[in-house]
C-alpha cells in the first residue's frame, strides 16, 4: 500500500524520535516492540505491526556494542521493516520473516551511516568547543542540538526514501528474494534470539528473581489468562517483592529478629 501524506509525515517523525533515541536511551523510542508499533498506528496497521515489532525485539537483544565492535542499528531496522512490511502487504508469518530479513539487513548497512554521523559529530564538538571559550552557552546549546538532529536524520533519510518507493516495487524485489536468502536470515535471526534470551537470564540469574522466571512459565500455558490479568498479576508480584526488599533487616539485632511468622522468617532468610 502507498502512504498518504498524513501517514508519511507521522512515519518520518517516529524515525526522527527513533533516531535521537538510538544515541539518547531516553524514552526508548529506538527499541523495535516501540518504534514499529508506532510506525503501524501511523499507518493503519497496529496490530500487524506490534507483532513484527515483538518479534524483531527478541532478535534485538542479542544487539549489544562490545568494545569498539558496534552493534546493528536498531532504530534503522525496526522502522525500515515496518515500512516494508506494510509496504509489501502481506501480513502473514513469511511476509513478517522478509520484512525482518530486510531488516537485519539493512540494520547492517546502518552502521555505516552510523559512521558518518560520529565523523560528523568531531566537527560539531569542535564547533562548541569554541562557542564555550566564548563563553557563549545558547552556541553551545545550538551544536548539541545539531548534533542529536544529525543522529534523528540518521534515521530519517532513509526512512523517507522507503516511503517514497512504490509500493509495487517493494512487492516485486521482495518477491524475488531467493528462499536461501529468506531462510538463512531467518534461521540466523533465530540465533541472534538464542543469544538475546542468553542475555536476559544472565541478568536474572539470582536468587531473588529466579522463582519469578520459572513462574512465568508456570503462567504461560494458562489461555484464560487475558493480557490485563497477566499485567495485574507480574503488578501484584512486583509489588510483593519490593516491600519484601524494603522490609529485610528492619527488624532489631540487625535484621535478624524472629517475626513470629515461620513464613516470613524464611523470606527474610532468602
């Protein structure tokens, strides 16, 4: 489908946002479970594009920079295959795999914009540097401000160029992927979860937080379960163990104390 005006101004501001987010991690815009639904409420396809958007989320977290080595750029792939996505106009599971092969490719090739843009920004920071020997803070505050607009048309450009490809010719180079190629990214991105869930459990391997993890298994299979059930109950189970925290050691003898409750004795033990 081709966008209407509205749609492609919003678009382009999502991939703004997305950009300034991929350097900022203020609001978070730059994650693809964000970025994509955004770009699916501008353009009619929320559902469609919330899915995609979890799915190419679990991809991303196996995205981590180490060292000098840089990471693909989430921004770029997370509003890039929503486009295509929508672009291509089939919402099924391989359609959402092509859009996500699109993506990662893409995301690849974003880094050397990437490169560019922090290329760009030695030149700026020089700029304010000498704006701050003047002692002229509004300069200063004008290159910092430039500098993050590079990072959002980072984004942006290519976006926009998305947009502006009909959409017959997305359908048709995205008809003519080989299936090696579809299948070897998708089986590729499967890896990238593997690593991504690797990453979370490390960050959960503790005591305190072990027993809600294999609670959220427990959970899973139950399909009575509404998604705002399932909310109130992660709510209620957060809420539990941050008064259990803030309560260990408040008793005498330096946190010791026996409360009376075998129960909760064993708690504050753990």
């Amino acid at each position: 489908m081709d966008f209407n005006l509205l749609s492609i101004v919003l678009v382009l501001i999502v991939a703004f946002l997305a950009g300034m987010e991929g350097v900022l991690d203020q609001f978070q815009f730059h994650q693809p479970i964000i970025a994509c639904s955004l770009v699916g409420l501008a353009t009619g396809h929320l559902a469609e594009c919330i899915i995609l958007g979890g799915a190419l989320q679990l991809i991303a977290l196996g995205w981590a920079n180490i060292g000098a080595a840089i990471a693909p750029d989430a921004a770029l792939a997370s509003v890039a295959s929503a486009i295509i996505f929508v672009k291509a106009g089939d919402f099924s599971a391989d359609g959402r795999n092509v859009a996500i092969a699109a993506a990662i490719t893409l995301a690849t090739v974003g880094l050397v914009l990437t490169m560019v843009v922090r290329t760009l920004s030695v030149v700026i920071v020089h700029q304010a540097d000498k704006a701050a020997e003047k002692g002229d803070f509004n300069g200063v505050s004008l290159w910092h401000y430039i500098a993050l607009a590079c990072q959002g048309l980072r984004i942006a450009l290519p976006a926009g160029a998305l947009l502006f490809i009909p959409s017959a010719a997305v359908q048709s180079v995205l008809g003519s992927l080989p299936v090696w190629f579809t299948s070897g990214m998708t089986i590729g991105g499967g890896f990238v979860v593997a690593v991504g869930y690797a990453m979370v459990i490390n960050l959960m391997a503790t005591r305190e937080v072990w027993p809600f993890f294999f609670l959220g298994f427990a959970l899973a299979p139950l399909n009575e379960l509404t998604l705002i059930a399932t909310g109130i109950i992660g709510l209620c189970l957060a809420i539990i163990y941050l008064n259990l925290s803030k309560n260990k050691g408040d008793g005498g003898n330096g946190g010791s104390s026996n409360s009376g409750d075998p129960l909760g004795d064993i708690l504050n033990d753990y």
